[in-house]
C-alpha cells in the first residue's frame, strides 16, 4: 500500500437543465493508510457529519491532476 494520502470524498448528485442526472464529488477529509497496511486512519474537519456514499481515493500530484 502507498505512504501517500487518500482523499475522501462525498458524492453530490444533481440534475443538469436538459434533465440529466449526475454526480460530483466534494472532498471532505483525508485518509492514510494505518502502519499495519489493513486499513485507514481517517481526519474529517470538527462538525461535519456524513451521511450517505462516499469514497476514498489515492491523492495525486498536483502536476498530475492539470494533465
């Protein structure tokens, strides 16, 4: 498993003016993997409460989110 921390995002679904449904994702806190390797330690920001789907995904570099 990679040092490097994990984003944790919320899922936003909205309806687009032609009527489509779609989804964004909005990163709420930051995950990293415990020293065991099986499983995560999770930061969320005081006050906030999560209902509903999320996930966790591997962060990137900056450099590499603009290719």
């Amino acid at each position: 498993m990679t040092d490097k921390p994990f984003n944790i995002l919320v899922a936003d679904t909205y309806t687009t003016k032609n009527g489509e449904e779609k989804t964004s994702w909005i990163r709420v806190g930051v995950a990293f993997p415990n020293k065991s390797g099986e499983g995560f330690t999770c930061q969320l920001p005081e006050g906030l409460a999560l209902t509903g789907r999320f996930m966790i995904l591997p962060r990137t570099d900056k450099t590499e989110d603009a290719a």
